[in-house]
C-alpha cells in the first residue's frame, strides 16, 4: 500500500487528523509523508494523477477535503 493510500485510509479513521486537515490540508499532508506531486495532485483535484501515484489501479474512494478559497 502506498504512502498516500496509507494516509487516506487514516484520514478515514481518524478524527481529529480529518479535522486537521480540513484547517491545512498541504500541512497534514506533507507531516504525513506525502511528496510534493503527491500533495499537488490531490489539491488539484486530479483523479487520473492521484490514481497513477497511489498506484491503485482500483483506485479507492479519497476523500479530498480543499480549502474553497484555493
């Protein structure tokens, strides 16, 4: 499982580190281990790219929370 599959999946779980990455998701990302085109793909909202770098071809579900002011 990928760095980023590993983080969504805790995303999914884990309540207080949802909320704070609703505060700053590129902040929680990168403290999570995600690289630099990792973070870009998932704020960009890109779902080919975030498919290709999570290696997933099945591509699980993400919850990609941004900030609307972005």
């Amino acid at each position: 499982m990928s760095n980023m599959n590993k983080f969504f999946t805790q995303l999914g779980t884990n309540a207080a580190l949802l909320e704070a990455y609703k505060l700053d998701p590129r902040g929680i990302m990168k403290a999570n281990g995600l690289t630099k085109e990792e973070i870009e793909a998932v704020m960009s909202g890109d779902k080919a790219q975030v498919s290709k770098l999570s290696g997933d071809k099945e591509m699980s579900m993400y919850l990609l929370v941004v900030n609307p002011t972005e």
